[in-house]
C-alpha cells in the first residue's frame, strides 16, 4: 500500500505539469520541447507527432508521465486485463517513477464503447483473472464498478463507468508494474 501511495504521490507531482503540457499541445503539428529549471531539478515537457497523434511526455529526475490523444490500437499483454470487444482506446497515459523503495510504471487506457454498462460488468466479471475486490456505486446519474486484480508487483484497476440514462460506457484500465 505504502509503494502504491508512493506512486499516487509522484503521480499527482507530475499531473501538475499536466496543465502545462495541454497547453503547451496547442501547438500542436510540430514537434517542440521546453525545459524548466526548479529547485527539485529540471522538467522536459516534449511535444511529438507519432502516427498523426499528439503525444506529449513530460521528464524529471524522478520518473516521466506520457500521454497520448486520440484513438490508438491496445492488446490484452499491455493492459495486464482483457481488451472489451468493439471498444475503442480514446486516451492514455504512462507515468515511470524512477526513484524510490519500488520503482515502477503505472500505465492507463481510457476506452469506450456504446454497449451497455451492464453488458461491460458482465463481460469483465466473467473474463478478469484474479480478481481481489470489487466496488459498485451510484451516485446521481452515474453508475461505476470498479474491480482490482492481480497481485503485488503487477495491479490492475478496471472502472467502468456510465450514465444511468444511457450513453457511451467509458472503461478506464489502470496497470501498476514494478521494476
């Protein structure tokens, strides 16, 4: 718990760069970087083109965060989780913590399909291995569950979440991987 802590610490330093780098995209079509120094150490923030997508991936000393817009091919060995048929990967992101007492890689697909959100629970209650816990909630008009599989050195979180009057289902799978 206390590595995951660990990452979610790091992960929320290098979301603060998050801003940054969505503004800094609006340049988007050309490739550019940008370094800044601070009293913790340099950050990188790096904007690409990769197959006609924007990525953008920011670096400090203590790991780096990478994210990817648009629709892009996932297979089940990268999500850690099976891939739900027909949806289509909308985002993602990989963030490497360097440092620390476990260093490692938390890696997220955010994907979504016009199938139920039913149909998605089913789908992932009957072919997630290993799963550890489970948690249904309802709040106004959104419905989510969210399961967590795997053991320690390799978690995953699967979040299916979706309006209670209907829409897309949104599925947002989560790999944490130490080194």
């Amino acid at each position: 718990m206390e590595v995951i802590m660990k990452r979610n610490t790091a992960f929320a330093f290098a979301s603060c760069f998050i801003a940054a780098a969505i503004l800094f995209m609006t340049g988007c079509g050309k490739d550019e970087s940008a370094t800044v120094k601070t009293p913790e150490g340099k950050v990188t923030v790096t904007n690409k083109q990769d197959s006609g997508k924007d990525v953008v991936k920011i670096e400090t000393n203590q790991g780096s965060l990478t994210i990817k817009a648009g629709q892009q091919a996932v297979s089940e060995t990268e999500l850690g989780a099976p891939v739900y048929p027909g949806s289509e990967v909308v985002s993602s992101g990989q963030l490497g913590d360097a440092k620390g007492p476990a260093p490692g890689i938390a890696a997220t697909y955010i994907m979504s399909t016009n199938d139920s959100y039913d149909k998605v629970v089913s789908f992932y209650k009957a072919n997630l291995k290993n799963i550890q816990q489970t948690v249904n909630h309802t709040i106004g008009d959104q419905t989510m569950t969210i399961f967590m599989s795997g053991k320690a050195g390799n978690v995953r979180s699967i979040q299916i979440v979706a309006k209670t009057t209907g829409g897309p289902t949104n599925i947002q799978i989560t790999r944490i991987t130490e080194k």
